[in-house]
C-alpha cells in the first residue's frame, strides 16, 4: 500500500469516526430536547389536571354551600322564627313579670341569631354575583364592615378588566375571608382594599393595622388561609401574607387574567 492510498486510508478513517461522533452526538442532542419536550408536556398535563381537580372541589363547594344556604332558609331559620312566635305570646299574654324579664333576652337572642342566619344563607345563596361588577361587590363588602361600627373599611380601586364570572366568585370569597378574619380576630380600626392592574396581571393588596401573628403558627392550621390558597392556585395565580405580631396582616394577589 503507498503512502498516497495510506493517507486516503486515513482520512476516510477519520471522517467516518467524525461522521459516527457527529451522528452520536445529533441522537444525543435529539434525545434530550425530546425527553425535555415529554417532561415539560408531561408536567403541563399534571398541572391541568390538578387545576381540574381544583376546579371539581370549588365546584363542589360552591354546591355544598348553596345547599346549606338553602337548608338554613328553609328549615333552620323557619323553625327559629317559630320559637321566636312562641316566645313573643308567651311574654305578651302573661302578666308574670318575672317571666318578662326572663324571655325578653330569649327574643333578643332568637332575634339575633334569626338575623345571623339570614345572612349566612343570604350569602351562601347569593346570585348577585353573576351581575354586579366585581368593584361594586368589593365595595359593598367593606359598607358591610363599616356598617358594624367595629372598624373602618376603605378601598383605592383603579378601572380593572371585566372579570368572568368564576374568577370574580373566587377573588370575592377571598376577600370576604380577609375581611371577616381581620373583624374578628385582629382588633384593628383599619383594613384597607387596594385593586389595580398592571398589563394582564390583576393585583389585590389587602391590609389591616390589627395585633397581627405569626403566620407560621397558623399556616396549616387555619381553614381560611386553606381556602385562599386553594382558590389562588386554582386561579393560577401567586399571593403572599405578611404579618407580624403588633403590626398588622398584609395579603398580596397577583391574578394573571388570561387563564
């Protein structure tokens, strides 16, 4: 064999091994954009099945408590105004004023929980959601808060988008949540609503000036931080909380709008 048919050999040798190098490397290179491809596709179909499941319990729910609301009216309440009745005869036509001055705080008492209960199944049943706009419902929210003298409830809101109407079910329930929770438990003077947008992204930041806590010693203790996690994740959205013993809770949505 010459050197010329020698050096031929060779090259032809190595362009093989540079060609099967190549080959090896473009079915590497292939392999690994498709696994990406499948993990990504694959975590894409967890993460709509898991926004199913979401969407399957707050459905759930909302029938729950549309029942409940129902059953409230209808039975529990009606009997409540029944005893109530009963009570009122009872006082009026007795002369005892013994047994005046023990069934007046029972009316009272019958009274107030008759009230109660007719809000609760005012607000489990409400279908004023599917037309009010979601500025008006925030707004009416806080006039309720006002209304109880407990504290004072003011709201900065900017002109947001339309919402559909699952999204504004689901952003209101997590309002009233901080609502009642900052009336009931912080002791504040203030909560304040603040709505605005930026691009697609609706942002919340709600605030109250109560005794504030901990928020690791609740995390997964609370029901109502629970269900404002839940309906944020179902949103896809993000919230943060912040709060801190003697200054206060904070809580922060950003909502993208267009899932």
């Amino acid at each position: 064999m010459g050197k010329t048919e020698i050096i031929t050999f060779i090259v032809a040798a190595n362009l093989l091994l540079l060609i099967f190098i190549s080959g090896i490397l473009v079915f590497v290179f292939q392999y690994r954009k498709r696994r990406i491809l499948y993990t990504k596709e694959k975590e894409e179909i967890e993460k709509q099945h898991h926004i199913e499941l979401l969407n399957a319990q707050l459905q759930s729910q909302q029938e729950t408590m549309q029942f409940i609301g129902q059953e409230i009216h209808d039975s529990v309440a009606q009997k409540l105004t029944l005893a109530s009745i009963y009570a009122q005869q009872l006082e009026f036509e007795n002369n005892n004023e013994q047994l005046h001055k023990k069934l007046k705080p029972v009316n009272k008492i019958l009274g107030d929980s008759l009230l109660e209960l007719r809000q609760l199944s005012k607000n489990l049943t409400d279908s004023k959601v599917q037309h009010e706009g979601f500025v008006n419902l925030v707004n009416q929210e806080c006039e309720m808060i006002n209304a109880t003298g407990m504290c004072t409830a003011k709201t900065e809101i900017e002109e947001i988008a339309e919402l559909g109407i699952p999204t504004k079910n689901s952003l209101l329930r997590i309002i009233q949540e901080f609502l009642q929770n900052s009336l009931k438990h912080s002791g504040c003077k203030q909560i304040t609503v603040k709505i605005n947008m930026q691009g697609r992204q609706l942002m919340i930041f709600m605030s109250d000036d109560g005794k504030g806590f901990v928020p690791e010693e609740v995390a997964h203790n609370g029901i109502g931080l629970d269900n404002i996690r839940r309906r944020v994740q179902h949103l896809g959205g993000t919230h943060d909380l912040y709060s801190t013993p003697g200054k206060g809770t904070r809580l922060e949505l950003f909502i993208p709008l267009n899932q």
